[in-house]
C-alpha cells in the first residue's frame, strides 16, 4: 500500500506530492500525434514530440495524454505571499501506455521511478504500421533528465504539426517520408514511490503555510515560453544517475521554469549549404484555439537529411 507523502521544506522552497495511484487511460492517438516547436524545424534536423501535455494545450486542447498531475509537476514554481511551492509526483503508477525503464532506491525508504512510453506508431511503406519502442536518454551535463526517444528510420513516414509561421499561434500538418535516422522524443513521467515513515527518515514537522485566496500566483502553469519537454537533452556521453536526492529534485524542478526547447543553430545538421533555418511544409493553418480537429493534412514532402541529429541540450 502508497503511503502519502507530507509536503517538505529545503532551502526555503515547499514541495507539494501530487499522488498518481491509478494508471491514466491510455488513447491511441498519443502515440502518433507528434509535433515539432517553433525554433527547430530547420530541414533535415528537426526534433518531433509526442506525449506533450502542451500539445493538448497549443494544438489540440482535446487531447490529454498524460495525468493532470504530471502537467502540473512540470509547470516550475509557484509563490504566494512570499512562499516558493513546486509540485513533484508521488506516490506514482506510471500511465497505461507508459512502462517504468528506471527505479532508484533512495535514502529515507523511497524510490524514483521514470516512465517512458511503451512505443511510437509511424507508417513503414508498404502501409503498414510500425511500432518503434521508447528507450530512456540521459543528457550530458546539466545533471538534468533525459527524455525517452524512439529511433524513427529511413523509409519511414511521419505525419506531425508544424508551426504554420513565426510563432505557436497556428499549425499545420505536414506529411514526411524520412530519409535519414531521426528521434521521435517524448516527454518523461516520473515520480517517487514512498515507503512507511520512520521515526529516523519522517519529514520534520513543519507544515505547508496556508495563504490568502486572493493572494495571485506568480506562475500556476506551463506557459508558451516553457512547454512540457523543457531543459532536457540527448545525449551519448557518460551516463548521470538517475538515483538523486530530494532536494535535488526541487533544484531541477526550479530550473524548468522559463526553459524552452533548445536547439542552438551550431548543432543543427547541415542543410543545403544556406545555414538557414527552414519551415515544415504547408500554407493552410488552424487556430491553436480551435477545438475541432487539430491540424489540416497537407502534401506529402521529403527531408533530405545528409547526417545523424544533432545532440539536444537542456
């Protein structure tokens, strides 16, 4: 049986436990509804996403694949009245499409536990559906987390959302048939599971401070600038361990806030020689704010990658 975990107090900052005790439902159309965020849709290096709880919230506010939990454990901090709070999950079931690829005993008689997807489903000619397995991917600095990826190969045939101009306000659908190895990312869900307190590992007595309802909080969830995905990379370097105290936790969590999806120019792959950016195909467009179908089909359209992508940093 989950034991529930008291709020804590480290270095003046409150962490609130958000439990997730059952299994989120999993929809099908999580697994294929990628895109890909203004800033790093240069051709033939780009990053698609999938399991982004802001793509239910910029693309299609129909669609939620993850537990409102884990969203808000990824929204940074929050300050009322002068009191710093962040949101970090536990006890956690990992979602029904998701499998748990790492769990780290800790100190105090708890374990992280991280959840990638189980797979990514994607067109391999000749029509049939191909389903890649999600793996865990550590940065190489940073002392942040990974996100899971999901290697897409040549041949295969992605369908994704696509900025339709120079910022988030609309998509639209682009079709690609890859021609080089590409990642699909998706966003982590992780957690701590608890065991009985002690009287040797029990949170200390202090309690979370209540605040005025009329006090307004600086930042109560994820904003255009920080989407779900934020301050992680891929890397093939040494390994970080996953296997982090508490307070670390929180240190990680604050970093989030205000971090977006970074590509620096410098790492993308080279193109055709310009060094310039290029948008994803596709002139017709949506409104991020309608709720009907969440993106128009385009023509279908190649990538000429000539190399690997490019490592992500957080």
């Amino acid at each position: 049986m989950m034991t529930t975990h008291p709020a804590e107090l480290n270095n003046g900052v409150w962490t609130s436990w958000l439990p997730v005790t059952t299994a989120w439902p999993a929809d099908p159309t999580c697994s294929s509804a990628a895109w890909v965020h203004y800033g790093i849709q240069a051709t033939p290096g780009f990053w698609p996403y999938v399991y982004d709880p802001a793509y239910g919230q910029t693309v299609d506010n129909e669609l939620s694949c993850l537990p409102t939990e884990a969203t808000q454990s990824l929204s940074g901090a929050t300050t009322v009245s002068g009191v710093s709070t962040v949101y970090s999950l536990g006890p956690l079931v990992c979602p029904e499409a998701y499998m748990t690829v790492s769990t780290s005993v800790n100190t105090g008689s708890s374990t992280s536990v991280v959840c990638c997807p189980t797979c990514a489903e994607h067109l391999q000619p000749p029509l049939a559906v191909r389903r890649n397995p999600f793996v865990r991917n550590l940065p190489q600095s940073s002392g942040r987390d990974g996100v899971c990826t999901s290697a897409m190969t040549s041949g295969q045939i992605m369908t994704y959302a696509a900025p339709a101009g120079n910022n988030e306000a609309s998509f639209t659908e682009a079709t690609t048939t890859l021609k080089t190895a590409v990642p699909m990312m998706a966003v982590p869900v992780e957690g701590y599971n608890f065991g009985a307190l002690t009287a040797s590992s029990a949170t200390p007595t202090a309690s979370l401070p209540t605040t005025s309802s009329s006090t307004s909080a600086s930042s109560t969830g994820l904003h255009q600038g920080a989407k779900i995905g934020i301050g992680v990379g891929v890397g093939t370097g040494a390994a970080i361990g996953i296997a982090i105290g508490t307070a670390l936790l929180f240190l990680r969590r604050r970093k989030y806030v205000g971090v977006q999806y970074p590509v620096p120019a410098s790492e993308l792959p080279a193109d055709d020689g310009s060094g310039e950016a290029k948008e994803m195909p596709g002139s017709s467009s949506f409104s991020a704010t309608d709720s009907h179908s969440p993106v128009k089909q385009e023509s279908a359209q190649e990538i000429d990658g000539r190399s690997q992508p490019a490592e992500l940093y957080g």
